[in-house]
C-alpha cells in the first residue's frame, strides 16, 4: 500500500487552491463528486493534497469542518484490489465504514475504514481505474 494523497477538508475550495497555488502546488484535477456530496481539487504531484468541500450542509465533509474546522480530514492509500482489501481488512478486524466500493473522484473505486480502529484517523482507499 503506498500513500496515495492527504485529504484535507476546506470552508473555500477557491480560497485554498489559490493558497496551495502560491505556495508553489499546481492545480492537478478539479471535480464535483455528487455521491459524495463534495467538490474536490487535488493539488501537487502523487501523493497529492486533495482539497476537499461539502456541497450540502448535511455532507460528511460539513459536518467534520462544523465540528473540528478546516484541517485533514483522511489519508488515502492505493490498493491493487479494493475488494480484496476490504476483506483482508475486516478479517483483521477493522470496521468497515463501507462494505463495498463506492465512486470517488477520477473514476477510482474508493471505501473508507473508521477511525476509530485507525489511531483516529479516518483511511480512504483508493483503487484506481484501469
């Protein structure tokens, strides 16, 4: 498993491009992910710092930022198999946010493990498309 970004959750998505862009990161790939109610940048190079913003107050992103404010929101590693990986992650124990793949951004199938098994951070996993 190699570190595929950091994503760290924003109020401006604008405001925190514009920001990484001074500091000499450059914008790589900007989507809206409407199945997960977030519109996200990923700047710099592998492994990137995806900037992440709710587009719903109810979003998981919102609620994270209400509740703690801006900052990192999750680490994400790639897998060669997200199926494989979700299992060999619940046979060791971990908790499952997601049982199953689920669209991310860049068209990779992604799953979250709960922070709670992680020292309290949240984990993405990213399989990326072929």
């Amino acid at each position: 498993m190699k570190l595929h970004h950091i994503g760290v959750a924003v109020k401006d998505l604008d405001e925190a491009i514009a920001r990484h862009e001074k500091f000499g990161l450059k914008l790589a790939h900007r989507e809206r992910v409407d199945s997960q109610q977030v519109e996200v940048a990923f700047v710099g190079e592998r492994p990137w710092i995806e900037l992440l913003v709710g587009t719903d107050p109810q979003s998981g992103v919102s609620q994270f930022i209400d509740k703690r404010g801006p900052g990192q929101h999750h680490l994400a590693f790639a897998v060669p198999s997200i199926i494989d990986e979700l299992k060999r992650q619940q046979a060791s124990g971990a908790e499952l946010i997601d049982k199953a793949a689920r669209s991310g951004a860049w068209g990779h199938r992604v799953a979250f493990l709960h922070p709670k098994d992680q020292g309290g951070v949240l984990i993405e996993l990213v399989e990326e498309a072929c």
